[in-house]
C-alpha cells in the first residue's frame, strides 16, 4: 500500500510539475556543461566566477595551474550519479578520505570523519550548498551540525572540495575541509524514477526544466519512506522539493532563485551497549529505549547574482532558511535517573538569514599582472528555542535548558594571487571575522549574557610547476571554529547547580601542507598530501549528555593519496589511501588519544559503461581501527564495507539495480566508549563499548521513465 500511495503522490506533483515543464521541442542542455561568455579564462578556478567554457566530466578535470593545493578538486556530474549509496550525505563520500555514517535513523545529520577527526556532525568541515552555509552553530544537538538528508540526490551537480585552513572565502567549522555542492540550472529531459527495496524501502522523485521567458524552470520532488532491518521499524517519512529559476540578461549578467523544501519524520534505533548483544538478550538491530526518533524541516528561499568580464566578475549572494528540529535520544539508559531513564529531548527552532558579495579583478604591480579577489559575508541566526529537556516516551519530565539566542557573524576576506613566471604562482590571503552572541535564558537568567569576539586569519600558498603536469604545492594558514553560544555566556552548570566557566567563543586552527599533482599519464590523475593541524581546543563527544564539550587542544598530522584512472570515457577507476595521527597537547602521558579519530581510510571503486547500454559500478570503503578512549585501552573494529551497482536502458527506460553491503558485513557503522546503565547494574553505570549497525546486505531496484 505504501508503493502504491508514493507512486500515486509523485505521479500527480509530477503532472504538475514536470509534465508541464516537458517540451519535447525544447533543445537539449547537457547537464554537465557549465558555460559562460568570458574569454581567456581557461584556467580560472570556479569559485571566483569567471566561467569559461568547460565540459565537466569528473575528477578527471585537469586542475594543474588551477588548484591552490593538492587537497583541492572538483567531483562531476557523472561520478555522483553512477555511485551506489544509501544515503543522500553519501554523496560526500566523493571527497578523498571523507566517510559519513549514521547512528540515529535517516532524519538525522550524519556522523563525519576526515583527516583524523571525528568531526560530530560538521563541527569542523564546512558544507556549502550555492553559496548557503549548511553548518548550524548554537545547535540543540551539536555545534556545526549539518543536516544533509533534505537533498535530491539527482539533482547536484557537482561538489568543489578543498581541505585545510588555507581558504580565505572559506571561515567557521572549515578546519578539516569545506565542500561546496552545487545544483543543476536545467536537466536532459523531465522523468519519474521509481525504486523499491528490502525493509520497506520506498522511494520516488519526479523532476524536468523547460524554458520559461527568458530563462530556465527547473522543478524536482521526492517521497521517501524507508524502515530499515530494525526490530521496532524506523517508519521514514521524508518529503523534498525545489524549484529553480535562472536566466541570463544581454549584458550577460547571470541570476538564479532557488527555493528548497523538506520535512522529515523518523523512529530512531541509537546506539547500543555491547554487553547487552554479546549477553543475547538483544541483537544488534535492537534497542534499549523504543521511544526515540525526532521530527524536522527546512524551508529556505536563496537567490545569485554574477557578472564576468574579460578581466573581472561580480558576484552577490542573498538566503534566508528557516528550520525546525525535534530530536528524542537516550544514550545512557538509566545512568542518571533510575526511575524514569535518561531520555532527553533536544529543540532547535531558528530562521538564518544572510549573503555575501565578492569580486574579482585583475590589477598591476611588480611588473605583474595580479588576480585580486575582494569579499564580504555575512549571517545571522535568530534561534526562536534551543533547549535540552528531560523526558520519559518524549513526554517532558524536566527542563535543563531552553534559552532563545541570535548568533551573527560578518566575515571579510581578500586574497591576491600572482603568477611570478610560467611555472611558479603565489597566493596571499587575508580574512578577519568578527561575532556577536545574544543569549537569553527561560530557564536560568544568570546563564544569559552578551558576547563578543573577532579573528584574522592569515593565508599563504604556492605552486610550482616542475614540468607539465607536474606540480607542486606549499601552503599554510590560520583558520578556527567557533563554539556555542551558551558555552560562551554559561556562568552556572545548569545540570549540577555548580559555578561554571564559559568557553573562549572562537578556537584557533593552524594548518600547513605539502602537496604534489601529477597529471602526466592520460587519463590518470594522482595527488598526495601531507599535513599538519593543530586546534586550540578539542571538542570531544559526552554520552551523558550527548553533546560534545571542549577540551585539550590537539596535534594532527597524515597523509593523502588519491588517484583518479580514466583509460577510456567507459571506464574509470579511483583509489584514495589516508592514514593520520591525532593526539591531545596538555594531557597525561600516555592518556592522549583523541577518542573517536580515525587512523586510516581507504576508498575505491570503478565505474563501467558497458556497450548496449549496461553500466555497473563498484565501491569499496574501509575504515581502520582507532582509540575510543584517552590512553588506547580500547579500540573500534574496522569495517569494511561494498556496494555494487548495475543497470541497463532499455526502451528508453532506466532500469537500475543496487547490492548494498554486498559481502553482508557484519560491521558497525560508529563507536563510542563510555558509561551507562541497565536495570540491576550498578549506580555508576558500566563502562562499555556502545556501537550502531551497519545495515544489512539489501537490494533495492530503481525505474527511471523519462518523458
């Protein structure tokens, strides 16, 4: 019944919004091309939008004389779309060393790990969706927060990846990384696409674009219901839309609106202690607390506006997002409440608006010809509740926060890069940051308080080309995140009654890199990286609280390989290797260990375009063992994880078919280690493992009907 009601639903959005967007007569858009009228501009990075014609395949794109490090790249259109995953922040995964999983159902954000950190839910990468920043700061569940699942995952086009702090566009949570993912203008030909699978995996998308007046309508909507292999059924009930409008003027000014849409609910399966699987009395697709699960949204309206010259671009940026989350977890079970448990609820209710400007210009000096970029961003987080309650079945119980803040940020930047000579290039940046926090507390008035802070962050960087397709990379900077807001103003431990001392607002970063590019062998790209960060102060996951809370400041440092084997355009292989080394600065010796930091990550895969229309796809990703506590006592099991993908057209139907964990791995998705507490056990708990399932092997099929 469940199919039948998504199939009818998107059929009819679908008359509405695409069979009146089709017009079989309209040409074509190859939605991988991105144009522009600028000329001379071929190797212009596109974040500076001076868009020269460009076909963009992948990560097979050429970057030498264009990237400003060796951990900078660009994932195309068709390296997205051909990827089996199971969930949409999956996309992601397309960074070298970036993994996402889940440990709270598929309405929440996911976890993140990349170059040594377990980075929560985007407390220090940066995730950027046309020109709207995505992290939440001062958010109920945890600073950085980012929510990836409002996503239609055929309609991104394409994600820029740069990692480290050497960025001056680029502020807040970008320590580790920033990913910028961008949607397509228009798409080859309107469709429904229908898929089904194991576990009550349903899901449906219905999207087109036509011409509409001087520009381009394109309009996309996704059902999704999924319950997944757990014992009490997750019952996903997500809904997504958008729509978008862009046209180019005469004077070649181009402008885009973009309205996105989404609402979600879920029953949610946390994470478990291990003792109680390895006792029998669950398994591992169990749970403690049945009751757990959350609801959200997210309605933005955001609109572009660029203009490129021969030898300067113009671009401006406005967004205002509104958004709602409900979350019910419980992680410690019984540990601070015998009586009623420990189940609490966390509120985040918020509108966010802001934008941005930036130009670009070519000016002289030195006897050189300069590329300065000048930039202004802004944003301000009106939060309406953000609270923490206790409750027992989601009913509140007990308040032990609730407090209604406004965060806003202004951020200026400029960086100016110049080509000394043929082979070697410089770039300089410089960005200066500046916060206020407004915190009004409902629930203790001397924890309310006004903040405020600023930070410059310098940036320096140099390639050099030691011969074509050869090149290397030197780069350094400041960088930071900023903590949350009621951290800043705390003055009593709402929890204890006890004084409390606020956090410093903002945590320095530095960062530095050594790089290499080689792009000498056609078809074949290859990068390595190596690193260096240290953070002021580490943000470290509680499982009493569920949050995340500062401490010691930190050293991390690794390496980076990726390669990228295109020999043919049917074919194309990739394989990332990262292993890093993080550990706390100011701690006891041998209790250094940064607990949930990854040591190693390996990702590979192909991908196949078969004659006679077959395709297939295969992927491979491997995390290694890591410490879950401070002096190394104990440490994850690996996972290792394949998911394949095949599919044929046929009577210009898409028929598609996915085997996600193909080898049934019996593997676990995250790891903590920490306290809790089960009827009949002691007063302060047991010290355990608490661990999240990968799911099990599953098989969902897809039809794709264009019109």
């Amino acid at each position: 019944m469940r199919l039948v009601a998504l199939t009818a639903a998107v059929l009819a959005a679908s008359f509405v919004a695409v069979s009146a967007l089709a017009d079989p007569a309209a040409p074509s858009r190859d939605s991988t091309s991105v144009s522009a009228t600028s000329p001379d501009t071929s190797k212009v990075p596109q974040r500076l939008y001076v868009l020269p014609p460009l076909i963009v395949h992948g990560r097979i794109d050429d970057l030498t004389g264009v990237a400003e490090s060796a951990s900078q790249g660009h994932v195309g259109r068709e390296d997205l779309q051909q990827r089996p995953i199971s969930r949409e922040g999956e996309l992601l995964e397309t960074v070298p060393g970036l993994i996402l999983t889940q440990h709270s159902g598929d309405g929440k954000a996911n976890q993140m790990f990349l170059r040594g950190f377990n980075l929560d839910h985007g407390t220090d990468f940066a995730t950027i969706l046309e020109g709207m920043p995505l992290n939440l700061p001062t958010h109920a569940h945890g600073q950085g927060y980012t929510d990836l699942n409002f996503l239609i995952p055929e309609a991104v086009d394409h994600v820029d990846f740069r990692k480290g702090v050497y960025y001056s566009d680029v502020g807040d949570f970008s320590s580790a990384g920033t990913a910028h993912l961008r949607l397509l203008r228009s798409f080859d030909r309107p469709f429904v696409k229908l898929e089904t699978g194991e576990n009550g995996y349903l899901r449906a998308v219905g999207a087109g674009s036509r011409p509409a007046g001087p520009g381009t309508l394109l309009a996309a909507v996704e059902l999704k219901g999924y319950d997944g292999p757990w014992d009490r059924p997750e019952n996903l009930d997500k809904t997504s839309g958008l729509a978008r409008y862009t046209w180019r003027t005469r004077a070649g000014d181009d402008f885009s609106v973009l309205a996105l849409g989404y609402k979600n609910h879920w029953n949610s399966s946390d994470q478990i202690p291990l003792r109680v699987v390895e006792s029998g009395d669950i398994d591992s697709f169990g749970q403690i607390d049945s009751t757990l699960g959350g609801n959200t949204d997210r309605f933005s309206l955001s609109a572009e506006w660029k203009r490129a010259e021969a030898t300067s671009s113009l671009r401006a940026d406005v967004f205002a997002v509104r958004y709602r989350l409900d979350l019910f977890s419980n992680f410690t079970y019984f540990l601070s409440d015998s009586l009623q448990g420990d189940q609490f609820e966390q509120l985040d209710h918020r509108s966010i608006f802001g934008g941005g400007l930036e130009s670009l210009t070519s000016v002289e000096g030195l006897g050189r010809t300069h590329r300065l970029t000048l930039g202004f961003q802004t944003r301000t987080d009106a939060i309406d509740e953000v609270g923490l309650f206790r409750t027992d079945e989601r009913r509140r119980v007990g308040t032990v926060r609730d407090d209604a803040v406004v965060e806003s940020t202004g951020g200026l930047y400029a960086n100016l890069a110049t080509p000394w000579t043929s082979r070697l290039r410089t770039e300089i940046g410089l960005r200066g940051d500046a916060f206020l926090f407004d915190v009004h507390s409902h629930s203790l008035a001397a924890n309310s308080g006004r903040e405020t802070d600023a930070i410059v962050s310098p940036k320096i960087g140099a390639a050099l080309t030691v011969r074509p397709g050869v090149e290397l990379y030197a780069n350094a900077g400041l960088g930071f995140h900023s903590n949350d807001a009621r951290g800043a103003t705390i003055a009593i431990d709402p929890s204890t009654g006890e004084a409390a001392r606020p956090v410093n607002p903002l945590v320095r970063s530095r960062g530095a890199e050594l790089g290499l590019r080689v792009q000498t062998v056609e078809g074949l790209r290859s990068t390595i990286s190596a690193w260096a960060l240290r953070l002021d102060s580490e943000l470290v996951f509680s499982g009493d609280g569920g949050t995340t809370e500062p401490s010691f400041g930190s050293v991390r440092s690794g390496l980076e390989l990726a390669n990228f084997w295109e020999p043919t355009r049917r074919l194309a292989v990739d394989a990332d290797i990262a292993v890093s080394r993080g550990r706390f600065e100011g701690a006891a010796p041998g209790e250094d260990r940064i607990p949930g930091a990854l040591e190693s990550v390996v990702a590979a895969g192909l991908r196949w375009d078969a004659p006679l229309g077959f395709r297939g796809a295969l992927r491979v990703r491997h995390l290694g063992e890591y410490a879950l506590i401070e002096d190394n006592s104990v440490r994850a099991k690996p996972t290792t994880l394949v998911n394949v993908s095949a599919g044929r057209d046929l009577a210009r139907v898409r028929f598609d078919v996915e085997l996600l964990n193909a080898l049934d791995a019996d593997a676990r998705d995250i790891q903590y280690y920490y306290a809790s507490r089960l009827p009949g056990e002691p007063s302060d708990g047991v010290e355990d493992i608490h661990f999240h399932p990968v799911e099990p092997r599953q098989v969902r099929v897809a039809a794709t009907l264009p019109f």
